[in-house]
C-alpha cells in the first residue's frame, strides 16, 4: 500500500509539474514526509503503520491527485507515468520532490547572494 501511495504521489507531482492541477509543493513535501516516516518506522519496528497524524497529508494529495484525473489529457498521463518509470528504474531513485526543494533551496540562496 505505501508503494502504491508513494507511486500515485510522484505521479501527481509530475502532472502538477505538467501544469494539471492547482497544488502547493507543500502538498507532495507533506505526502512524501509522511510516507517516509511510515517506511522508517516499519524499519524500526517491523510494523507497517501509517499514524493518524500523517493521513491529513495524503488526504490533500489523494483529493488533488483525482482532480488531476479528471481534466489531464491521456498523452499527459502517460508522460508523467514515463517520467516515473524513469526515475523508479534508476539504481538509487531520487524523489522527484525532494530534487524540486533542493532547487528552490538553491534559487533562494542565489537570490539572496545576489541583492
């Protein structure tokens, strides 16, 4: 189950970063911290648990994500499934989101050495 949420996030992510869709970054950080927490807890404890607290988190991502469904055109669901598939065939995937942050990390940093 949480590979399919973590599939079904990044692929949201990837329609949103298509333009279908009005999300906040903040949305897919929140989806990927509380998937994250739950795979780090399974690898404490053995238990694969998804607490109360981070369901909010996927909630938002869910409703958004059938949104998307509804008005993304099949050729930008299948780009973003490519998109995907690419970065889930790599040895050591990187998150797409976590890659999207650090950039902006970079953006802002630059912007502020810059004024």
């Amino acid at each position: 189950m949480l590979n399919e949420l973590t599939r079904l996030t990044y692929l949201s992510f990837y329609m949103w970063k298509a333009g279908i869709g009005e999300i906040d970054l903040a949305v897919y950080q929140a989806a990927e911290d509380a998937l994250n927490q739950a795979v780090a807890g399974a690898e404490r404890t053995g238990v694969w648990h998804l607490p109360e607290s981070h369901i909010r988190a996927l909630e938002q991502m869910l409703v958004a994500y059938d949104g998307q469904i509804a008005t993304v055109s099949a050729r930008t669901y299948m780009e973003a499934v490519i998109r995907l598939d690419r970065v889930l065939s790599q040895n050591t995937p990187q998150s797409p989101v976590a890659k999207m942050l650090a950039t902006e990390q970079l953006k802002i940093r630059a912007a502020g050495f810059n004024s």
